[in-house]
C-alpha cells in the first residue's frame, strides 16, 4: 500500500486553471476524500494521481518514488471512472479479467480472481452478462471490481455511487469501506456527497475553484471549518453576520440585529477570525446545538444566548424535527432528535437557546 504526496500540483487547460496549488500528504491505508461542488477540480486531481493527466506544475510521489512521468499503466492504480469507462459489447467476466490479461497472467489466475471479485461486490453470477445488460449500479459494482482484481497499491474512485439509488448508495457505501479496511489500500476518494463523505472518510480535503479549502478529519471540516464556504457545504448552519461589541474574557459578545446579541467563546473562532472590537464577522451555528428553553433536554446551567423565534415551516423526518424560524427577522434553523419532540406549528412562538460554545466565529 503506497502514501501519495502532492507537492504544488496545479493543472491549467489552455487559460482555464482546472487545479491550483495542492500541497497534501495521504498516508498509506489511508482512506482519503476529495469533496467539493461541480467544477472544483476533483477529477481533475484524481486524474493527475492516476496519470492521465501530466500537472503543469507540481510533482506526484507514491511513497518515495516520484511518478510524476510515469505512465498509468506503471503506477498500479485501480481506479473507478466517473461514466465507469466500460467495454459494453463484452461480459462481465471480460471487462473485469481486461487488466489481468494485459498484464498477461495465466488463464486460471485470472478465472480465479476475476471469481474473488466478483464475490467482493456480490455479483457472483453475473459473469456471463453482457455489461448492456446490467442496472447502472451492477455496472458500478463491475467498475469496482475491475478495479480491484489488479491488486492495486492505490484505489482512485470518482463519484462510484453517483447512480444509484438512496438504498443502495448507502449499501455499496459500506460494502467500500468493509473492502477498504480489508483490503487495507490506500485509497482516494472524490465525491460532492458531504454525506458520504463524512461517514467514509479518515480526512477529507474540501476543494472550491481549483484550490484546496480544508484538509481535515471529518469532525475537524465539521466543527472547526475554517472559513464560510467550508462552514455552509458541510451540514446545514446558520451563518449570521455581526459586529463584536464587547469582549470579556472569553465572553465575546457578538450583535447580529438591533434585538440579538450572541455570546460566543472566544476559544472557538477560525484562525482567519481577528477577534477586537468593531470588528465585522460571521457568527455559525449549527441547527442541532439549539435547544428549546423549558424542554426537558434543555440544560439551564449551559449559559447561553435566549432569542424567540416564530415558527415558519417544521418538518418531522421520523428521525428529527426540523424547524425554519425567524429570530428578529434573522432564519434560525433548529433541529430536534427524538420522535417525542413537541410538534410545533407555523406561527408558534418558542424561545431558542443558542449555547455559547456552539458557536463558532468565521472571519
Ligand atoms: N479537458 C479539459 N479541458 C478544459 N477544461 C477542463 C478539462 N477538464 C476539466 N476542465 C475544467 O477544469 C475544472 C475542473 O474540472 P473537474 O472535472 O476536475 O471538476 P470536478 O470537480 O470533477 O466536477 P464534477 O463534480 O462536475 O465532476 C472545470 O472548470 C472544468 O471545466
Ligand atoms: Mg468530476
């Protein structure tokens, strides 16, 4: 199982800058997320690593050994395509023994592990299928499978759930990981899931417009995003803006409406986030750290900012309840666990507690 280290790896396509500066080391065994929205250069990367693409700048090591010129076909990636990259007139079995036989082991090797593949994404019978002849998510389990019968030191998948359903998205989501942590490859992984991304990942590098945002465990992107962009793609927040008005201590007292001041803790702010006062910032939060002042879950010693809110739509998932209230005529969201949460209507008033270390301060 390989590391791979990026060392200023940047990508340009005639003026347009696919990839900008990503400096990152992926340890190996590592199972490492690229996340970002449509555009932000994941494939892009992914294909720099695989070495479908020559960086225009920048070098590529797995462990040691610079591969920043080696062809694809040297590097023992496996790797799953975004559209699979399927041969669709041959089987099943064919398009999973195709990388075994160019690298022209015996016949009964390849029957053999073509079979172990097989079995590892559970289409065991499915040999003999022609792959036009496949749901769109056998034939992302037959990519996947193609990808692993190599032996690869490096797994490279790029969106391999992105056709199927919500049932069995979730499935295959485990099926990778168990393969994963058996297997024990290092593998990189691009996805514009934040859902996926989290429940998968050991860290997750968030990308926008090319360049690299975050690099950080899940909880890290979570609880200490480092600046807005990172802070409302990962999970729901509220973001609203204010003017520090007081500091005292850790007490930061932040004013976010003619009506509202939040206390925040002046420990949990991004290292971007200059902290004086007069200074102009983003005071988030996220809807599941609210609590409904005279619930029983609500904790009276956990100090905090009280504001009162009017119900503006509530929408019971099974799980949770979710609320969209405005706050002096600021959106708060607020989510409640549990199936016994007291439904509430559109136009309730309730009174809101917003825990002083909840919130986290974004320049
Ligand atoms: N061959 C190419 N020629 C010109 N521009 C390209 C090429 N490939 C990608 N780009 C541009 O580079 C940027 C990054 O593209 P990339 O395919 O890496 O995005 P992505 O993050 O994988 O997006 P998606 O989630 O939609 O797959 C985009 O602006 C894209 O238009
Ligand atoms: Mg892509």
């Amino acid at each position: 199982m390989t590391a791979v280290t990026l060392k200023g790896i940047s990508k340009q396509f005639g003026r347009v800058s696919g990839v900008s500066g990503v400096n990152v080391e992926i340890g190996s065994g590592e199972f490492f997320t690229l996340l970002g929205p449509s555009g932000c250069g994941k494939t892009t990367t992914l294909r720099m690593i695989a070495g479908f693409y020559y960086p225009s700048e920048g070098r590529i090591l797995f462990g040691e050994q610079d591969v920043t010129s080696l062809p694809p076909n040297k590097r023992n990636t496996g790797m799953v395509f975004q559209n699979y990259a399927l041969f669709p007139h041959m089987t099943v079995f064919e398009n999973i023994a195709f990388g075994l036989q160019t690298r022209k082991e015996p016949k009964v090797i390849i029957r053999d592990k073509v079979e172990r593949a097989l079995a590892q994404v559970h289409l065991e019978t499915y040999g003999t299928r022609r792959i036009d002849q496949l749901s769109g998510g056998q034939q992302q389990r037959v990519a996947l499978a193609r990808a692993l019968v190599i032996q690869p030191d490096l797994l490279l998948l790029d969106e391999p759930l992105s056709n199927l359903d919500a049932k069995l998205r979730e499935e295959t989501r485990y099926e990778i990981k168990r393969l994963q942590l058996e297997l024990g490859v290092t593998t990189l992984y691009v996805t514009h899931d934040q859902a996926e991304a989290m429940s998968m990942s050991d860290r997750i590098m968030v990308m926008n417009g090319g360049t690299v945002q975050q690099i950080g465990t899940p909880q890290e992107i979570y609880n200490e995003p480092v600046n807005r962009f990172v802070s409302t793609f990962i999970g729901e927040t509220n973001l609203w803006e204010g003017t520090v008005e007081r500091i005292e201590g850790d007490d930061v007292y932040v004013r976010v409406s003619s009506a509202i001041v939040l206390l925040a803790s002046a420990t949990r702010k991004s290292p971007s986030c200059q902290l004086q006062v007069g200074a102009k910032l983003a005071a988030t939060f996220r809807p599941e750290s609210v609590q409904e002042v005279g619930t029983p879950q609500y904790d009276q010693a956990g100090a905090g900012s009280l504001v009162t809110g009017f119900i503006q739509v509530s929408e019971f998932t099974g799980i949770s309840t979710q609320y969209l209230t405005f706050a002096d005529s600021l959106p708060l969201r607020a989510m409640f666990v549990g199936v016994n949460h007291l439904l509430r209507e559109r136009g309730d008033k309730v009174s809101f507690c917003i825990p002083k270390d909840s919130v986290y301060l974004l320049e």
